[in-house]
C-alpha cells in the first residue's frame, strides 16, 4: 500500500483528541458464525489485531455452549493468548456466576455483561424479564469488583426493537442506571439493529447526562443496517464520547435479533478519526491487513468499505 491509503488529515472542531476503540470482531464479530472457526484462527485473530494498535480486543464469551456453540472454546483462546503485549485487554463477556467464574478461572481480568432495554429481547435473549436479568447481573457484577475486575456493561436495544419498534429514552436510562448503580465501570449503548439516527443518538446522550451518566462512562456500539454507524459516532464523539465499539472487517450481527446486520468496520472508523485529526493508535494498514486475513479464513470478502478499497489498491 502506498501513502494514498491514509486520508487527508482536516481536523473538525468539538471532537475528542483521542478515542479508544472498543475491538469487538472476535467475539460478536464470530459468534454467530455458522461454521465452527478454529481455536487458533480465533487467537491468531487477535494477536493480529493487538499488534495493527488496539489495545482492547474483546476475545470471547464464556457463555454456554448450547447457545453459542462458537464461543464453546473460550477457555483455550484466552490461554492461547497470554503472550500479548503489555497495555492490551482482552475483555469477555460473562452471561452469569458461573461464567464469572470459568472466566477468572482463566485469567480473566475483564469482564462484561449484555442487558436489554427492551421487555421483548430480554426475554427472547436471556428467558427474563428486563428486572429480573438485571437482578441476576447485579451479584456477578457484584463479585467482579469484588476481585478487582473491570466490568462493562452492554445494553442492547438503546435505539429500535424489532418487536416494540422506537425505545422511549426514559426506559433506556432507567436499565443504564440499574446497571451504573451496580458497578459496572462502564457501559456501552447498543444500536442492536441499526435504526439509530445521529439526532437520536445526541438525545439520549443528553438523556443519560441529565441521569447522571457522563460521557466518561459511555461507549456506542452502532450496527449499521441502514448505512447510520459513522453518522451515528459521529454525533456520538460531538457529544464528549470517546469509547467507540466495533468490530475489524464489519464482522457480526445478533443471533437473536435476526434483522441485525453487521457491525461498524473498525477500518471504516480509523478511518473516518484519522481524517479527522482523532488519534487511535492504530495503524490502518496493519489492520485491513488483518481483515484481509480474517476473510479468507471465512471464506468470503469482507464488508468493510475501507478494506475493499484498500486491499484492492496496487
């Protein structure tokens, strides 16, 4: 690749200097693979993303096989990956105690929980109501901090249910709340099926603000089903956020929201925030790369704008 693939730098006034991406690829961006990818594709996976810059990788879940047969290996990938460097996280995600507990087993020493705003995916996703998966978050997230770990929290739904249509903002702060006020250090607004619009995205954001929840403890996690995701982020970085989820080469969807299509590309958001000025520490190159390689694993070409551009300049 040549000096043409980096965007001319024209930096916008507003915007954070820097933003942490949030590296979801190989754990939402393969879970619902149907083809069961190898345990040492998937930590090869993430070696090749810590070293293109990110310095969180969400690597796996410890959930339970019968649910999510491609996360049945989660053990083996986080010992495949104690070589990383220093500085790099590889969060994962705990449905419960007991995947809290295999979690720290491995060495785990950060953690996230996945909650819904909405009544009808709480149900469909966890088999509770939106009360009762908080109440059985709350001693998970309880026994995390406990032992020292980093805790996320993931709320789906923020945006549009595919079952209740538009979330009332007050409901989505009521759960981010919930979850706020049980430890979570952290909490990532999800667009789970991508009908977020960017004046949305800044109304809830003022929503959670006068709630209490600062942007310091907000991520956005945007799909982009309707072309919205950097639209999206963008109102979100205007609005003070600079915790960006999304996931290398546009992998993933939701298994249990079937009208969810990918994620946000994380080569389409580099970038966007290197045209923008926004450092990411991330080196661009290294990371279609990394997606290039990804793709042929899987064998079919990545949805990522930004890759297909890159990997098919001369």
């Amino acid at each position: 690749m040549t000096h043409s693939s980096l965007p001319m730098r024209v930096p916008a006034a507003g915007l954070p200097a820097r933003v942490r991406i949030h590296e979801v690829g190989p754990r939402d961006g393969l879970q619902n693979e149907k083809a069961i990818v190898p345990t040492d594709v998937k930590a090869d996976f993430v070696h090749r993303l810590a070293a293109a810059g990110l310095t969180t990788v969400e690597a796996t879940g410890f959930v339970h096989p019968k649910w999510v047969p491609q996360l049945a290996d989660a053990g083996e990938v986080l010992l495949r990956l104690t070589d990383l460097p220093g500085g790099v996280h590889v969060p994962v995600l705990v449905p419960n105690i007991r995947g809290l507990e295999r979690a720290t087993a491995h060495g785990a020493d950060r953690v996230a929980v996945l909650a819904s705003a909405t009544e009808t995916f709480a149900r469909r996703n966890l088999n509770r109501t939106v009360d009762e998966s908080l109440a059985m978050f709350d001693p998970v997230v309880a026994r995390a901090k406990r032992e020292g770990l980093h805790v996320r929290g993931y709320l789906s739904m923020c945006f549009g249910d595919p079952w209740e249509g538009p979330v009332p903002l007050d409901q989505v702060v009521r759960t981010a709340r919930a979850l706020a006020d049980m430890g979570c250090d952290e909490l990532s607004l999800g667009d789970t099926i991508g009908v977020a619009t960017p004046g949305h995205v800044g109304a809830l954001l003022d929503a959670l603000a006068a709630a209490g929840l600062g942007v310091d403890r907000l991520g956005v996690h945007f799909h982009d089903t309707y072309g919205q995701a950097l639209a999206n982020t963008l109102a979100a970085l205007q609005h003070g956020v600079t915790t960006v989820d999304a996931a290398a080469g546009g992998l993933g969807g939701c298994p249990f929201a079937k009208s969810a299509t990918g994620n946000l590309a994380t080569e389409d958001l580099v970038w966007m925030l290197q045209g923008l000025g926004v450092e990411t520490g991330v080196d661009l190159d290294a990371l279609v790369a990394a997606s290039v390689w990804m793709a042929d694993r899987l064998g079919r070409p990545s949805p990522s704008r930004t890759v297909t551009a890159l990997s098919h300049k001369e």
